[in-house]
C-alpha cells in the first residue's frame, strides 16, 4: 500500500531523539528488541485500558483521501477505515508488536478454505451481521464490492482482484449491470473467489478494503466517498470535507460478532486542516477535549524541545516501526529519466543523511540501502549497490551524467506533499552540488498520490513510498515495479512508470512458486536486480512518532497499519471527562 505519512520537516538531535524514545516505552515485546538499535523501543501501550464512553477526538492536519472501501488504499486511512466504518473477510488482531500481525477472522468464520491447489478459496460469513440500518450483510454485498474495484471512475485502490482473480480480462465494473463469473454466491452466507493462479497467502490479501461488503442498492458512483454504508462498530453522523468528520456508534453491530474491535468511545470527532505545531501543542497541553485527543500526522520536530523535560509528556509518545520504505520514484517513461544513466547518476547524487536529517533525526529513520524494508528481509538491511557513503558520491555521480549525455546537468522537476517540502528541499541542494536544478512542487496531501497517481500529466520525480499488505514479498515489488499494473489515472504504485519485460518475467515466475520460503528469497534475489535498472532511489526506513493527550488508553502503533495507532481499541481513560 501507498505509505501516506507527512513527513517531519526540520531536523532532531540523535541524543535528544534517542532519550525521547527510550523514556516513553511502557511495553516492549522481546521479538520487537531484535529490529532495533539501543534505547529504541517497541510495543508501546499507552494509558492501560480504556472505558466505554465519551468522544475521542482526532487531530488531523488533512482530510482522508478516500474512504469509499474500494478506493482506500493509503495509510493510515486504511486502518481508520477497516476499524471503524466497515469490516472485511479477515483482519489482523488488535495488539502491539509481533502478535499484531496474527491473522484473525473478520466477517468469515475462519481463514478461508483453499483447494485445487490454491486456485480456489470459499469464506463463509458469521451468522448475524447486520448494517447500520440493521439490514443482513451478504456474501453477495462483498462480491459486488470487489467489482467495483474494476470500475474505471473508482481509482486508487487495491488491485490484487485484477491481479488475482480469474476471467477478468476486459471487464470494466458493475455499474451498468455486469458480474463477475469468478466470484460465486451460492447462498447469503457463501463466497468462492476461483483464482488465476494458486494464491497461499490469499487469506492475508482479503484484509483489505475491497474485501469488505457494499450493497448495490447503496451504490453512489465517485460520491460513495462522502458517505459510505457501516458495517462496522461507527457510521458517519456528518463529514464536511477538510473540515470535520463525526462518526457515532452503529446501533447493529454486534460485539459478540466481533473478536477484534472494541469501540470503546461513543463518539469519535476528526478535526481536519489544522497545522501540525498547533496540533502538537494542544496535545502536549492536554486542557479541556484536547485530553481526550490524538494526532494523525507525525509530530513536528520542533516540539522535541517542549516534550523531553517533561516525563509525563514523554510518556504519552509512541513512535513504532513502519516497515516501509520511503523513495525518490524517478519517471523512466520520458526525458531525463527514460535513460538509465541519468538515473543511476541520482543513485549517486542524493545525500540521504540530508534526507535523514529533514525527517526527523537517525533515532527516527534508518538509511535505506534497498527497496525491500527490512521486515522483508529477515531483519537484515539489503547491502547498497551504490556504494556506503551517505552522503553521496559527487563523483561518480557526474561521471554518469557525462555517460548519459548530460556533462553540464540538467533541469527536472519533483512534485510533493506539503509536509515533504523540506525534503525536497534537501535534495534540491544535493543535486545542485551535480549540476542538477531541481524545481519543486507542493500539494496538499490529501491529493498527493492522485496528482502523482495521474501518469500523463506526473512530474519528473516524486517522493513516494510503498507498505507491504502483508508480511510477503509479492506485496511490494510487483506493485511497485511491475510495468503492467501501470493505470493512467490512480496509478498509486508504480509511479516511476517502469517497465521491464525480464523483470515482469521473473516476477512471474516468482508468484508461481508453491513454497513460499522459496519465493520470499526470490523476492529478495530480485530486490538488487531492479537497483540495477534504477527506476527509483531507496531513501529512509522511517518510525511514526505520534502524542496522544493523557485521558487516551489503549493506545499503541499497530505493525500492519505502519505505526499508526489502532483504532479498533483506542479510548478514554475517564469518559466523563469529555462527552461532548
């Protein structure tokens, strides 16, 4: 998935930045110490357990950019998304650390059932389901989301049902009336997903929101967005687009359906389009609803200094592992990128200690020497094939653009969001040092992947990242740089356009492969081989640093949903203290 966190923006001492971290773990699961370097911990639990009741209040400095179930693909809106407003095949258990990532039932009895070696896979619903309205949630109600998923006007979400599902071959939707042959209902209860190819891992892939139940009946085309149908423990009381959201609870869910969520708040309020020191500053001051409050966005750096002398601040900070990493996507479908010299020159060109520097300190960030993240590898960083220095190689770097028929440099252009403004700015300063003039474009974040997303009219570069769905390989690669998942609009993934027939070889023969320990070594094996071609620069493997006031409980960075905090268990210590 699209990792859409905004990025700090101003730099932090290592020694500050590892005290902060070391001083606010109250929880630490021992696999998690493996990972880490010393003093950064992980498995936070912040505020014990939370009470039912009160409103819970989310500060945002920017609205979702989608939350229609077919078209939520970007963290962490998938994670409020999945928790709160509706519920999908299966999902992942609410908990901290290594346990978060056990997979679990959702709306399906179990995990699924496979046969014909993986080809097919049948889910049976729980009795009892209900929407908001209080009406039965069907098998069909899912089928016919997964369909829209094909639909041209729904971009930006997940594609594994174009990837994954048989006999789709020039099918465009159900909007006009047409279904699919490969999803079968053979009653209320009942789904069958017949597969292209054998799937193991195909109860992880239905975690995902197009997984989730739609009725046709409440089909709103691009406007479905405003107003999606609950399934889950909420539904949307009032959302006025970059403003506010207002979710209350959903009178049919059933919590004995339900071994994941809690819904411990009555009410949960996202204020949107605050600025992020504003939002730190409330927090940290915790007076009033703002001590019932948690921020969306990561927290400045220039709060450090308000937080460290303050151990009851300290405290309330989680700053988990996201497991994802972050990339300059270099667009290899034209000039200047189109040529691979030029390319492997920027390999040289960046100063990722600068980029390390701009996102908030080493404590925070990792260099990254791959495109795999680490949680892909076995823990072990991939080795550079573009040499140990982090700051760059000015050399080598002009030594290519000569190769490439640029000697003198060039000009090209980067597009990002708001919050990455000084990254980009770090990196306008390391090309010049080439002969490289570098002009930057801002965009609010909330529209980031769809500006970058629409490939005719994307810029020269862009900073993007990439999450894996799930603990597998084939959810970051393919998506990544698999020339054929290229879309015109809502290209979420393979932003740097490249295209690579050997490549797209070997990932097939990659995703054939039944044994899947065989497979993720694949997957590792191809990693340098991609480095060659060089469609994108690896950046940073980054932590999410988020405050929360101190009436939160429950609170702690979920590893599927990249750090962000899990809003399936997150409440108030005292309720009482803010029912509005």
């Amino acid at each position: 998935m699209s990792s859409h966190t905004r990025a700090l923006s101003a730099s932090l001492s290592a020694s500050l930045a590892l005290a902060l971290l070391g001083a606010c773990t109250s929880q630490t699961s021992d696999d998690s110490k493996k990972h880490t370097r010393p003093g950064v911990a992980t498995g936070t639990i912040i505020g014990g357990t939370p009470k039912k009741g009160g409103t819970l209040l989310v500060l945002s400095n920017q609205d979702f950019s989608h939350l229609d179930p077919t078209r939520n693909w970007v963290m962490p809106t998938m994670d409020f998304g999945t928790r709160l407003l509706y519920r999908t095949l299966t999902t992942f258990k609410a908990a901290p650390g290594k346990k978060g990532s056990e997979l679990v039932p959702d709306l399906a009895t179990d995990l699924g059932k496979s046969s014909d070696g993986g080809r097919t896979w049948i889910f049976k619903l729980k009795p009892g389901l209900k929407y908001e309205d209080g009406t039965p949630i069907k098998a069909q109600d899912i089928k016919y989301n997964v369909e829209r998923s094909f639909a041209p006007d729904l971009v930006g979400g997940p594609d594994y049902a174009q990837r994954y599902l048989a006999d789709t071959e020039g099918y465009a939707g159900p909007l006009k009336g047409k279904h699919l042959g490969s999803i079968k209902t053979p009653d209320d209860r009942t789904i069958v997903f017949s597969l292209r190819r054998p799937v193991a891992e195909f109860s992880y892939t239905v975690t995902l929101p197009t997984f989730s139940p739609v009725p046709a009946a409440r089909e709103k085309g691009v406007q479905y967005d405003l107003r999606p149908f609950s399934s889950g423990p909420y539904k949307i009381d009032s959302y006025a687009r970059g403003k506010k959201l207002v979710l209350v609870r959903n009178p049919h869910w059933d919590p004995a359906t339900d071994t994941v969520r809690k819904a411990y708040p009555d009410r949960i309020v996202v204020q949107q389009g605050l600025k992020g020191g504003q939002i730190d500053d409330r927090i940290i001051a915790s007076e009033g609803a703002d001590a019932s409050a948690v921020e969306w966005a990561d927290m400045q750096p220039a709060s450090i200094a308000k937080v460290l002398p303050r151990p009851e601040v300290k405290k309330r900070l989680s700053a988990e592992q996201t497991g994802c990493t972050d990339m300059l996507a270099l667009n290899t479908s034209r000039a200047p990128f189109n040529n691979l010299k030029l390319r492997q020159a920027m390999q040289y060109a960046v100063d990722k200690s600068a980029q390390v520097t701009a996102s908030g300190g080493p404590a925070l960030n990792d260099i990254a020497t791959g495109y795999l993240p680490p949680a892909l590898t076995g823990g072990r960083p991939a080795d550079s094939l573009y040499g140990k220095t982090a700051t760059g190689d000015v050399k080598k770097a002009k030594k290519l653009l000569a190769e490439g028929g640029k000697p003198g440099g060039f000009s090209t252009t980067i597009t990002v969001s708001t919050g990455d403004k000084t990254r980009a700015e770090a990196l306008q300063e390391s090309l010049s040092r080439i002969g490289v003039h570098l002009q930057i474009q801002t965009v609010d974040p909330s529209v980031y992947y769809d500006t970058i997303g629409d490939t005719k009219h994307a810029p020269d570069m862009s900073i993007s990242g990439w999450c894996p769905d799930y603990p597998s390989g084939s959810t970051f690669l393919p998506f990544v740089f698999d020339g054929r998942t290229i879309k015109e609009k809502g290209n979420q993934g393979n932003v740097s356009q490249f295209r690579d027939k050997a490549v797209e070889r070997r990932m097939d023969e990659i995703a054939g492969m039944s044994d899947p320990t065989s497979a993720n070594q694949a997957w590792i094996g191809l990693d340098p081989v991609i480095q060659r071609k060089s469609p994108a620069v690896p950046l940073l493997w980054k932590r999410k640093p988020l405050l929360v006031g101190d009436n939160i409980a429950g609170a702690f960075g979920h590893p599927a949903w990249t750090g962000q905090f899990d809003f399936a268990v997150i409440g108030l210590k005292d309720p009482s203290r803010n029912k509005g």
